[in-house]
C-alpha cells in the first residue's frame, strides 16, 4: 500500500498527534498486516463497517474506490451492500448505492 500523507496534509498543523495515528499507525501499521488480512479483504471490511455506521460522506466515497482499485467488482460492490443492507440497515445502502454507482460508472466513461 502507497504511504499515507492524508492526515499530515489535511490536519497536520491543527491535530499533529491525529495526523500521525493516521498516516503512521492505521494506514501504515494496520493497513501493511497482509499476512492476517489482505489489503482487498480491509478494503471490504472497510467499506462494509462505514456504511453501517452511518459514515456516508467522503470517507465512505474514499473506501469505495479504494475497493475498487483493490480489485472489487461492481458485481461484489453491489452484493456487499445488498447483504450489508439486511444488517446495518436499509436506508443506509439505499443512501451508500449512489456512491458505489458513481465510483464504478467513473471507469467506463
């Protein structure tokens, strides 16, 4: 996985401790354990618990295409979300499908 600088970039001066768990310890140390669970396998992870949470802004958007430059199909997107839907709730994946969509629509234009 690339180096992480998003936390340093966007809130380096005003929260450097912040910035730093960011980049360093969840993107570097966390993100870097492939031995335990691949990059695409976190990404789906990823993906799944932010939805569930109601996370469903630029982050969810971020996660989203990180699956799919990690390899997840619009097919798999789609099925994630579908089964996440039953779980986390409905609304949630109806409010989280627009991103999907839009990421996945981005390549084939």
């Amino acid at each position: 996985m690339a180096k992480v600088t998003a936390g340093r970039d966007e809130l380096g001066v005003f929260a450097p401790k912040f910035a730093e768990l960011n980049d360093d310890v969840l993107f570097g140390q966390v993100w870097s354990r492939e031995e335990q669970l691949s990059a695409r396998d976190r990404s789906i992870v990823t993906v799944t618990a932010l939805m569930a949470s109601g996370m469903l802004d630029n982050s969810l958007k971020f996660h989203l295409q990180n699956a799919k430059n990690l390899g997840v199909t619009q097919e798999e997107i789609v099925e994630i979300l579908t089964h996440a839907a039953f779980y986390a709730g409905w609304s949630k994946a109806w409010a989280a499908f627009p991103m999907a969509k839009e990421v996945w629509e981005e390549a084939a234009k």
